[in-house]
C-alpha cells in the first residue's frame, strides 16, 4: 500500500477512536512544485522533512510521526528533522510497515503520551 494510502487509514483511525485532548494534522509537504511555489513555501515558513502529522496533546505537549512503507526509507530532510527534534527532546516516531503495525505503534504512543 503506498503512503498516502497509510496516511489516510491512520487519520481515519484517529478520528475513529474520539480522543478529546488531542489535536492532530498534517502538514502538506509533499509533491512536484514550481521553482517559484517552492520559493514562496518557503519563505512562508515551510520546512523540508516536515513529519507526516503532527499530534498535540494538552498542555502543549507536540509529537511527531513519520509514517513509512514497509520498504521506504527517510530521506536526507526527514533524517535531519528526526535529529533536531531528540535535540530538542521532542518526542518524533517513525511508524514503518503495514497498516495493523502501524495501528499497534500508535495505540502505544497514545497510551505514552495522552492524559
């Protein structure tokens, strides 16, 4: 199953579960643009390896996920983004495999971070 399709069963799992202190989104990173539409993303704030979605719990709390095929690999951004945020000792997880893993791997991050 290709990323994307990952993505959007995994949202759809989220949503499904009804949690009420938890925000969740994602950020589109993704896709061929412009010279131009790059520039402006850019200076817009846009950053290269942004994580596929971004979970907020109460108090402030961030998390980050990085969904991954089974065979798909981080790219040279997203290993940087990963680096910057154990610096910055935010907690980021990189979520690889099939569907039900990646279910698996989410309920324990949910039962880790959510109050």
């Amino acid at each position: 199953m290709k990323e994307y399709l990952l993505q959007i069963k995994l949202i759809s799992y989220l949503k499904s579960k009804n949690l009420s202190k938890i925000r969740f989104f994602h950020v589109p990173n993704g896709g061929i643009r412009s010279k131009r539409q790059k520039l402006l993303l850019s200076s817009m704030g846009l950053k290269a390896g942004c994580p596929d979605i971004i979970l907020e719990f109460k108090g402030g709390h961030i998390v980050y996920l990085e969904l991954k095929t089974a065979t798909g690999s981080l790219s040279k951004s997203q290993k940087l983004w990963y680096q910057i945020s154990n610096a910055l000792k935010t907690p980021h997880y990189i979520l690889k495999g099939d569907l039900n893993k990646m279910k698996k791997d989410l309920d324990k991050i949910l039962s880790k971070h959510y109050n």
